[in-house]
C-alpha cells in the first residue's frame, strides 16, 4: 500500500494513516464485519479510503465499495489494485437505482447517514438492495452526546440523529434489528486465556458498581436485516484495541510532558522567588 500517495485526511472521512481514538472507532466496526464478509456480496456504502472494503476482501468477500467523491474513488483503485473480489466505483449512495435488486448479502454504511439529507432514500435504498438472510450494519453518531454534550459541532455531517430517530428510521423498514453502542474507554479487560466462559462487565459510578458498561454511547451501530435468526451471528459484545496501544502511549506521553512543564514552571517560579529575594 505504501507505493501509493496516501489521501489527504480533511476531516470528512477517515484515512488508515491517522491514528489514536478516530482509529480505533472506524477500524472496530469493520472489525466487527470481517468474520461475516466470507462468501458473501458486499456493499461499502461511502467507501471513503477504501482500506474498509479492502479488509472486507481480504476475509472473501465479494466487494463493491462506492463513494461519491472521485478522488477517494480513484485513489482507492489504485491503492487497492489487484485485491482479488474487490471493485470500486463513483456513486451517490443515496442514488442506487443502477444496481439491482437483492444482489448484496451484506450491507456496510459506516459513518454516512450523517452526512446526507436525504437518509430515508438512503435506507430505502439499502432495504431495496439486501437479499433475502442479508444483514446491513449501519452506524451514525448519537446527537446527544456527539454534540449536544460536547458542544461541539462537526461541519461535515448535515442531519445528526437522536437515538430514537435513528431508531425509528430503521423499524420503518427493517423488522428484525440489534442496536449497539460504541465508544472508546478507558478499561481495565481480564479475560480468560483459555477462551472459556461467558462476557461479563461492570461500571464504577458513584452510587458504586453497576453490571455492565453504564455509559452513553458515542456512536450507534445498528444490525439491520429482515429475519431476526440472522442478527445471531453478532456478538453481545466485541472488543477492539492496537498492540501498540497507541492511545495509551499517547495518554502516557501527555502525562509526561505536562509533569515535566509542571516541573519546569515550579523551577521558573523558585528562580524568580530567589531573584526577588523573597524569604
């Protein structure tokens, strides 16, 4: 991959080349589709890069990713060339008519409803599209606590939805749905190294510990299919982390220099006391 120029990162869509927590929130949810992408038809609606349609290919998918933008089309043929199952191709995900009907297993629409208006004719498209025992995974973030909690407002996404709309959204075309939460924490993971056993999880809070992850979720990701038997393949839960531990070691390194500023300014003032002769 490194042959290629890498796309620039402007904000809009994610690059594999940036790290930390944006990394980890859009590799998890590719994560999570990989083991259902073997032998099956993918869509990657608003494909972006390209590197989550090419790891759909990787695990034997048949894979077409579509983005609107010509450069991040062009850039992901030419990054991505010669993956066997894949295809890339400049579409409006909003805008599918071409393609027909019930001709993808598996549906991927990773950070996209936000950015467009049109969302109803998005997901009908993709209702239009799923083939019978066919699965659309489809994540956005919550409003309430993308931005409503954080003040902040990202100027690419256009219409952010509240848990209920997007929930009401989905039911008004899929009968069968799983909606998870999504967010980076900070944990402490002990796990069995046998693989044995069921999940379990709890949450400090002040009233003391509660079962579970007690938290608001900073994104949604919604299994979306008609037959509920097929939501049974996902995980209660799934968990997504680098061997580098990237954002630990950020963490750390931060720590590190405010101590070392904290200890530089303390030094300063002691100068500064001693130069005005202070007792």
């Amino acid at each position: 991959m490194s042959e290629h120029p890498v796309l620039p990162f402007t904000g809009e869509r994610y690059t594999p080349e940036r790290g930390l927590e944006i990394a980890y929130e859009h590799w998890h949810r590719y994560a999570l589709a990989r083991p259902l992408a073997a032998g099956r038809r993918v869509l990657d609606a608003a494909c972006g890069e390209g590197y989550g349609s090419a790891l759909m290919a990787h695990a034997g998918g048949q894979v077409l990713g579509l983005d609107l933008d010509a450069g991040a089309v062009g850039h992901a043929r030419a990054r991505y060339a010669g993956v066997p199952g894949l295809a890339f191709e400049q579409a409006d995900a909003t805008a599918l008519d071409h393609l027909a009907d019930a001709s993808f297993d598996l549906i991927l629409s990773f950070e996209t409803l936000e950015h467009v208006q049109a969302q109803e004719r998005l997901l009908d498209g993709f209702a239009r599209l799923l083939a019978p025992g066919g699965l659309l995974l489809v994540s956005t973030p919550d409003k309430r606590v993308y931005t409503d909690l954080t003040g902040e407002v990202n100027p690419h996404h256009v219409r952010e939805l509240y848990r209920d709309e997007f929930e009401a959204l989905l039911a008004a075309r899929f009968p069968a749905r799983r909606l998870f939460g999504q967010k980076l924490l900070f944990q402490s993971v002990l796990w069995d190294l046998a693989g044995r056993g069921a999940a379990d999880a709890s949450t400090a809070t002040p009233e003391g510990l509660r079962p579970g992850l007690a938290y608001e979720p900073m994104y949604l990701v919604a299994a979306c299919a008609r037959e509920p038997q097929v939501l049974a393949a996902l995980p209660a839960l799934s968990l997504h982390g680098d061997l580098a531990e990237s954002v630990y070691a950020d963490y750390r390194d931060e720590v590190r220099r405010n101590r070392a500023a904290a200890a530089h300014i303390a030094h300063l003032e002691g100068e500064l006391a001693r130069l005005r002769g202070d007792p």
